[in-house]
C-alpha cells in the first residue's frame, strides 16, 4: 500500500477563522497575565504597606521603652542622691517654695496642690529663724509673726 500526501489548503474564510481564534486566544493568555501581574503586585504593595507600619510601631514602642526607662533610671538616681544626703526639713521647703515659685510662673490659671498647710508654714516659721541676725552669747531670738503667716499652722488675716 501506497501513501500519497498532498497539500491542502482549506478555503480563505476557514483560515481567516483559524488565524482570528489563535489571535484571541494569544490576547486572552496576555490579558490573564497582565491581570495575574497586577493582582501579585498589589498584594506585594499591601503587605509592603503592613510590613512598613509594622516596623514604624516597633520603632515607636522601642522609643518609649527607652525613654521610660531613662526617666526612671534619672528619678532613681535624684531620689538616691536626696535620701544619701539626708536634707534637712527647712531645705525641702525652700526647694518646695522655690517649686511653687516655678509652678506660679506658669500660664495656668489653677493649680493644685497638696494641702499641708502646717507644715509648710511651720517650715517658713523655720526658715525666717536661719535669717535672722543673732547677737553672739544669746539664745534664738523670739519668734516674729510673718505677714500672712503664723507659725502656729494657720493662716492669721492680713493687717494691711
């Protein structure tokens, strides 16, 4: 047995028809790909995106973990260094005066404040004794009223 291969062409509008399905399925192919590569690359933006956010808050906490650890570590060393030197209660009210001084200069129309009143004034009682000249040989001079102010833990009208 013999075979005999001829050429065939099939008619035009046949391979029109051949070449316009191969055309769009080569279009579709690329349309697929190109919607695929833009798909992949919005997920790489979004996770890009949450990575970077990420680090910025770890960045963040870090920064405060360190600044709250030096403050604590500067309150524990200016505690340390207060109690090691032992002051005396007339310097923690000059220091506490000195604090309320600071405190009035402020722009704050109100401030509160603990209420010991006593002793602070007990402690300005104190203080206006160091300042008082004292002859040599006698004793502490009798106490004088401050304007205002009296050491007996209240506080006495003003007479002016």
């Amino acid at each position: 047995m013999r075979v005999e291969i001829k050429r065939i062409d099939p008619p035009a509008d046949v391979m029109q028809a051949m070449h316009r399905q191969m055309k769009a399925e080569r279009e579709k192919r690329a349309q697929i790909l190109e919607s695929e590569g833009l798909r992949q690359a919005v997920i790489l933006k979004a996770e890009g995106d949450a990575e970077a956010v990420r680090r910025v808050a770890d960045a963040e906490r870090y920064r405060r973990e360190v600044e709250a650890a030096g403050q604590a570590n500067a309150i524990t060393t200016v505690f340390s260094a207060i109690t090691d030197a032992n002051p005396t209660s007339e310097l923690i009210a000059i220091q506490y005066i000195d604090g309320l001084k600071a405190i009035a200069n402020g722009t704050a129309t109100k401030v509160f404040m603990p209420f010991e009143a006593s002793a602070l004034l007990g402690a300005v009682g104190s203080i206006q004794e160091l300042f008082k000249p004292q002859l040599p040989g006698t004793g502490p001079s009798k106490p004088q009223r401050i304007e205002g102010v009296t050491t007996g833990g209240g506080v006495a009208p003003s007479t002016s």
